[in-house]
C-alpha cells in the first residue's frame, strides 16, 4: 500500500513539474517551441510510468488479497455448493467409465467362452 502512496506523490509531483514547465515556456521573451515539446514530453512520460507504477501497486494488493483467502474462509453455503459440484462431475466421472468397463467385461466374456468352445 505504501508503494500506491508513493506512485501517487510522483504522479502529483511530476504533473506540478510539467505546470511549471509549461509556465516557464510561456513567460519565456524567446521560447523555443522545440525545448517546450521536448519538456512537455519528458515530464508526460514520466507522469505516464508514475501512474503505471500506481497501478501496478494496485494489481499486487489486490492479488495478495485474493491470495490471501483460503477455502476456510468461504461461507458455509459456498463450500456446500463446491462439494456438490464436485460430486456430481465424480458421478458424470463414473458413469462414463462404466460404459467402457462394461464393454471391457464383455470382450472378456466373450474371449473366455471363445477359447473354452475350441
């Protein structure tokens, strides 16, 4: 969190730099238009990184809370949800490996009385 603090006060300082830049330019008796872009995009790119710095400290605390959250911690009506989905697909499971056992079974079969009729 002190890291999203600390983006924040470099976004807010690079911004006042670009103000005073864009002051001095204009009170300037010869500005150069050149100069000025040049300061201007200097001081964007940096409020630019700043504010990716800022979200990029807001992206870590929020998955290190997530991480943070364990399946204790889930209500009670989520973990009976969970069990029961779990459950059915261990059903879906079994049900369609039955098919393919019993087929399993019968060429069994079928081999054992093939061989006893020879």
């Amino acid at each position: 969190m002190e890291d999203a603090h600390d983006a924040q006060r470099e976004e807010h300082r690079c911004c006042s730099r670009l103000a005073v830049v864009c002051q001095q330019q204009r009170g300037a008796h010869s500005p150069s238009s050149r100069q000025w872009e040049f300061a201007a995009a200097a001081a964007a790119i940096t409020a630019a990184a700043a504010i990716t710095a800022t979200a990029a400290a807001a992206a870590a605390a929020a998955a290190a809370t997530a991480s943070a959250l364990t399946y204790q911690h889930l209500p009670q009506q989520l973990q009976q949800q969970l069990q029961h989905q779990q459950q059915q697909q261990q059903q879906q499971q079994q049900l369609q490996q039955q098919p393919q056992q019993h087929l399993q079974q019968y060429q069994g079969l079928i081999a054992e009385a093939y061989h006893h009729h020879q």
